[in-house]
C-alpha cells in the first residue's frame, strides 16, 4: 500500500523556490514515480488562485491516479477553529490550520510542508 500524503501549497511554490527547490523537486519525482498517494484541498486550491502559472502548472506533476481532492467537512472545520482557539496555531494562520486539520480528519500518514522549522538541539 502507498503511503498517503498531504502536501500543502508551500510544497508546490517551493519547487521554484531557490531554500526549498532541491528537496522538492526530490519529492516530485517520486510523487511522478507513483510512489505515493498524494492529496490536495480546496485550501490548496484557493490559496493557488493568484499563483503565478508556473506555480500552478507544478501540481500537473502529480499522475491523475494517485491524486485525491479533499473538501473542507464539517470536521475539519471544527478541528481548525479548534488549533486556532487553542492558541496551536495563529488566526494569521488558519490555512496552516485547514490544512492540518484536514490531513487529521483524513487519517493521512503524512503532511508535507514547508512553513513550519523544527529545529533540534
């Protein structure tokens, strides 16, 4: 079984962008490969809408197949407000939250994303 994953938009604008591209485009040619079942919202969606074309075109990268679309359930949304009113997460970053909320709900194995820095000591 392939592993499930959820990639949030800063994993799409990091394939051209010059801290995250190298690893990214890593990702990506597994992802082309078929290596993973990939899944996408509609946070990422919105959040593409003003993205260059370039940007958008990456999500093309990920073979019909092992794409999955996620919409925001009732869940979801609950859990979201609940990150944000619980202090995990900012109001400034409720698409951070969406998206972890929804991998959650979803019971997907793992969130790619290149927003937060976990350093270790």
């Amino acid at each position: 079984m392939k592993q499930r994953i959820y990639i949030d938009t800063s994993v799409i604008g990091g394939y051209f962008d010059r801290e995250f591209a190298e690893a990214t485009r890593q990702l990506f040619t597994r992802i082309t490969a078929g290596e993973f079942d990939v899944y996408f919202s509609e946070i990422n969606e919105a959040e593409l809408q003003n993205a260059p074309q370039q940007v958008k075109d990456v999500k093309k990268l990920i073979p019909l197949e092992c794409y999955h679309y996620l919409g925001v359930t009732d869940e979801a949304e609950i859990l979201t407000q609940l990150y944000i009113s619980e202090k995990a997460l900012g109001k400034a970053s409720e698409n951070d939250a969406y998206h972890i909320a929804l991998a959650s709900v979803n019971r997907i194995d793992c969130l790619i994303s290149w927003n937060f820095k976990h350093i270790i000591n």
